[in-house]
C-alpha cells in the first residue's frame, strides 16, 4: 500500500497509509491547525468540524518517482512536495 502525503489544513506533507485511495478520490482527514479555546470561542459558539475533504491526485517528482498527495486547498508548491518527499521519505507508486 502506498503512503498519501497530506498537504494544507495544517499538514505540509506528513505521510498516512490509506487502504483506498485513487486519484481524482477525495478523502476525509482531521485538521492539524491547533486552536487554542479562547479561539474556538470566539471564532464558533456552535461546534466546528475538525474533518475536511482532501482531493487525492498523483505527484510525479525530479527523481521521476510518482508518488500520491491529498490537498485541502490550494495546491502546494512543487518545492514544498519535494522537500517534504525528502523529510518524510513516502513509498512511491
């Protein structure tokens, strides 16, 4: 099973072993963002959802490697997925 690098809603690539994923598949993952409680109280007296949806699509890197990346959001710079294949060492496809 490949390793799924997470990218945004706090996560800069951190790997995950996920037993189904495809690209073009979206996934649901906790949020890494920290609040503190004064935070959540200002920002929402009702409660929140801690889960997102990630969008699960394919990286092929310098190294010609092919790994999966789920991304929240805007899609991370191609320096940061590098380097983060460099931090975390994922198994590739």
């Amino acid at each position: 099973m490949p390793d799924l690098m997470l990218f945004g809603e706090g996560w800069k690539g951190e790997k995950r072993s996920i037993r189904v994923a495809e690209p073009d598949d979206y996934i649901s993952y906790m949020s890494k963002i920290e609040y503190t409680q004064s935070q959540l109280e200002l920002a929402a007296p009702e409660p929140l959802a801690f889960k997102h949806s990630f969008r699960v699509s394919t990286f092929h890197s310098k190294s010609g490697q092919d790994y999966l990346i789920a991304v929240s959001g805007d899609k991370p710079q191609v320096e940061w997925v590098e380097q983060a294949i460099l931090a975390y060492q994922p198994a590739p496809l």
